[in-house]
C-alpha cells in the first residue's frame, strides 16, 4: 500500500483522480478497453470530478460496475446512488455500457446478474473509500472476508446509517434504509488496482484503525492492507492520527 497526504479535500482528489486515469489510459492501450468500478458517497466528489477532467480517455470503451445501493430506495431519492453516479457521472461521459445495481427490484437476482456479469469483465482500477465505522463498500463490520459471491445483500449498522443522516442524505435515522446489496470484500480485491479516497476528519479514526492495526473483519477496510496495488489517498485531516 502507498499512502498519499495531500493538504486537502480538493488536492486529495486530484491526485487520485489523475491517478485513476492512469490505469484506465494503461488498460485501454493494452487491450482497447478497460473495466472500472466507481464508488459513490462524498469521500468521492474531488476524485470523480478530477477523472471526468483527465485528457485522453476514450470513455466509449470503459465498462462501469458501482460499488453498492440501498434496497428498496427509488431512483428518485437524492440518496440513490444510481442517481448520483447518473447525474455526476453518465451526465458527463458515455461508457460502453453501466452496469447499475437496481436496489428496487428482487435482491437476490440482481446479485446473481451483476455476479455473472461482473466475472466476465476482470476490473482494472476500483475506486473506494473507507467509512466511519471501517467500512469497504457497505461491508460493515464484522465484514464477511470469506464469501466468493461478487455481490452480497448486507445488513447497515447504525454506525453507517448514522454517517449517511450526518451526510445529508437523509432527514433521520428512521429514513435510512437498514438493507443494501453491496460488492463483497473478495470481488474488490480481485481489482487490479485500488484507488482509496478518505477524506474528512471524521474518518480519522477508520483511517488509523484500518491501516496500523491488524486485518480484521472489525476493520473491514483492513484487509486493504493485504493488496499488492492500492494507493490511499488521505489529506491532513484524515491522517491526522498517523505517525
């Protein structure tokens, strides 16, 4: 793992971003396409933004996997991720195909069809976060670091519900949804490069826990640790807590 402090939320995403589009660029050179996951979230602003900027990516021949989505929440709620990466991602680019996780409809078939889907199409560059409570994805601790299904349906603890109602995302805790079908820890670490945005103070504490203890599914990020090509991407705040 290469760590990188940067002053701020805003430096933080610019070089992840440019980072990300390396590895796009270099998987469209190779074999004239490439496979992303993009996450969603605010720890993810500064570094979409930054990549939707990057010169020389033929966007026409970028497949497109996202991370989680709650169950049962519409399209419509400003909580939606599949609203969120359409308004701040496909508004602005247009990939060879996105392949969006439909929380509305039966969970376990939408896991088994992004499964099948997400096995054909080995990932280039994942981009992730880590959350308040450690999470990697919606995997909340403990994390299950043994399941070899691509998605999983997860239960939300309060620790991450209550971070999404700190967000804005939601105007009480009642609101937020206590189910989401998430990518599981394995799928992600198969991803051939990681690009790991943490901005905030609020993340500190995950930050430190997840990168100087042991791995441990309590720390669910942790098992960042273990993958021969991640960069985390931290500013002041979040690394606040590391010597």
């Amino acid at each position: 793992m290469i760590i990188h402090i940067s002053e701020n939320p805003q430096a933080l995403g610019q070089v992840a971003g440019a980072a990300a589009a390396e590895y796009i660029r270099k998987a469209l050179a190779e074999r004239d396409e490439a496979n992303v996951i993009l996450a969603t979230g605010t720890s993810q602003f500064e570094t979409l933004t930054q990549l939707l900027n990057e010169p020389d990516i033929d966007w026409s021949k970028v497949t497109m996997f996202h991370l989680d989505e709650y169950i049962a929440l519409p399209e419509s709620h400003p909580a939606s991720f599949r609203k969120y990466l359409k308004e701040r991602v496909l508004t602005k680019v247009t990939m060879k195909v996105s392949h969006l996780i439909d929380g509305e409809t039966q969970p376990e078939t939408e896991c088994e069809r992004l499964g099948q889907l997400i096995l054909q199409h080995p990932i280039d560059v994942a981009l992730v976060g880590i959350g308040e409570n450690g999470h990697l994805a919606f995997n909340d601790p403990p994390a299950d670091f043994e399941t070899e299904s691509p998605y999983i349906i997860v239960n939300l603890d309060e620790a991450c519900r209550r971070q999404q109602l700190g967000e804005g995302w939601f105007p009480t805790l009642d609101d937020v949804p206590t189910q989401a079908i998430s990518m599981s820890i394995r799928q992600i670490m198969k991803s051939a490069a990681l690009i790991c945005s943490v901005p905030d103070e609020r993340k500190a504490e995950a930050v430190k826990n997840c990168l100087t203890g042991d791995v441990s599914p309590l720390f669910p990020a942790s098992i960042l640790q273990n993958h021969p090509n991640c960069g985390m991407y931290l500013d002041k705040a979040s690394s606040k807590y590391l010597s």
